[in-house]
C-alpha cells in the first residue's frame, strides 16, 4: 500500500506522476530525452540500462517496467535470438550477457553509478573509449544510471503500487515504445493486450 493517497490504478511511477502532475512533466521530459534518444546509444541499449540499474537498486516496478521496454526494442532490432533472455542475461551477468563489448563498458560504468559516482574510474572510461563509446554515450549512461537511483527511490520510497503479475507490464511497454513518455503515462488506464 503507497504511503501517500495516489490512484491505485496507475501502477509504479505512473501513480505518484498523476499524484503532482507539475513535478511530473519534467521527469518525463527528461526520461524522454535520456531514453528515447537515437543518437549514440540506440533506445534499446538506453532502456537496459534503466533496467540493470533499477535491478541492482531491487526496484521490482522499474527493473520489469523498463526491462519490458527493452524487450519491445529488442525485438525491432535483433535479428535472431529472445529479448526476454537477452534482458534476464543483462540483469544477471553483463559481461556474459549476449551483448556488444560496448554495452558491456557502459553497464559497468553504470554499476558503479548505481554505487557511487565516485567509484567510476578512468580506467572505466578507457575501457569503454576503447570499445568506441562516445563522450554523448558515456554523459548519458552516467544521467541515465543517476537518474534511475533518483526514480527507483521515488518510486519505492513511497511504496508506489507494484503489480506482481509481469504480463501486465507489456501492455505499457508497448505504448511507451510507441508514443514515449509523456502525459499519457499518468493520465490514462493501463492498456490491455
């Protein structure tokens, strides 16, 4: 049960954003730009590391929120081979997770993060330079990691509704993929498959 009176039909995040709509634009702008961007990393790679973040951070409502996102990417962009599993390697294991050596840097870097910024090291960095990562592709990782330290603490701080049945994340997955983060996103009842 949320510690605050929020609409308990807008699961997760989606609650509390409804419950403060003017604190709600911004996040969702910037979730927007840190997510959906196309320069650099793709949304894909954006979204799992969302998702490895909010893993390490044991944020149920984050981790399979964003994980489902991914899977929704995933499935445009791979040729062969199972999102799902692609998603569960990355929360398990990246560096054994069957994605590039780049990705595998960044997430790195993005464990630490999650830890302190303060534990990212310039090897980190030269790890990653060395994979072909980007000034744009290391600034965003970092945001993107912070920012879901920040998220997954709202979201779990103040016991924000989490459905337990995974299947119901897909439905909001889909519409995110399709239409971002916006006003729909604590405004309107969850789709049904």
């Amino acid at each position: 049960m949320p510690h605050i009176a929020v609409n308990n039909e807008l699961a997760g995040i989606r609650g509390l954003l409804n419950f403060r709509p003017e604190t709600a634009e911004p996040l969702g702008d910037l979730a927007n730009i840190l997510l959906r961007d196309t320069e650099g990393l793709s949304p894909a790679e954006r979204e799992l590391i969302a998702t490895y973040v909010s893993y390490l951070n044991d944020c149920f409502y984050c981790h399979n929120s964003h994980g489902a996102i991914a899977c929704i990417y995933l499935g445009g962009e791979m040729a062969e081979g199972d999102a799902n599993a692609v998603v569960d390697a990355v929360r398990a294991d990246p560096e054994s997770a069957p994605i590039t050596d780049k990705l595998k840097a960044l997430l790195a870097i993005a464990g630490k993060v999650q830890r302190s910024g303060k534990a990212v090291l310039p090897e980190d960095i030269e790890r990653a330079r060395a994979t072909g990562a980007t000034d744009k592709d290391l600034h965003d990782t970092v945001l993107i990691a912070a920012a879901f330290c920040l998220f997954n603490r709202y979201v779990d701080g103040l016991a924000a509704n989490t459905p337990a049945d995974l299947s119901s994340y897909e439905p909001r997955a889909r519409q995110v993929a399709e239409r971002g983060y916006g006003k729909h996103i604590f405004s309107l009842q969850q789709p049904v498959r």
